[in-house]
C-alpha cells in the first residue's frame, strides 16, 4: 500500500511517496532537499546498517539507478541524521 510522508525543513516542503511494499526512496529525500553529499542515503546507510536492516525497516536496491529504500520509521531516522530540525 503507498504511503506519502511530508518533510519541511530550510523553508523546502516535501511529499515523498513510498512504493507499493510502503518503503520510500530515502534518495527522493536527498534530492529533494538538494542536500549535501555527505548527507547521502548511502552513508548514513553504512551508520544504521545493523540497527535498521536487522528489523528490515531498510534495504538497498542495486541497478542503473540504485536506491535506498525504507520504512516510514527508517524515513524519519534519516530525516533527523540529516537536519535535527526537519519539522515533520
């Protein structure tokens, strides 16, 4: 069932939809904010692996375009390692 989930943060206002399975693209975030690469989906990934993959709130996607995927939980984790203040 998709899910949408709205961001705010640096006046930026963001809907980001999840897929079907409910996991959103954590990169859609990252773009939309035009955030900085260290802010990448990939790194904070790294950090949260262990946590996150072990209640399969996260998983990555290989291909031309490769993704990030996650829960609605996993959204707001990241969201808050990227900015404490993103207002959700």
């Amino acid at each position: 069932m998709k899910r949408q989930v709205e961001l705010t943060f640096n006046g930026i206002t963001a809907l980001i939809e999840s897929d079907d399975e409910g996991f959103f693209n954590l990169n859609d975030i990252w773009h939309s904010f035009k955030l900085p690469e260290a802010k990448r989906p990939k790194n904070w990934r790294d950090d949260m692996r262990r946590v996150l993959f072990a209640g399969a709130k996260l998983r990555s996607e290989k291909g031309q375009i490769p993704k990030t995927l996650a829960d609605e939980d996993a959204v707001y984790a990241y969201a808050g390692w990227v900015q404490p203040e993103f207002a959700f």
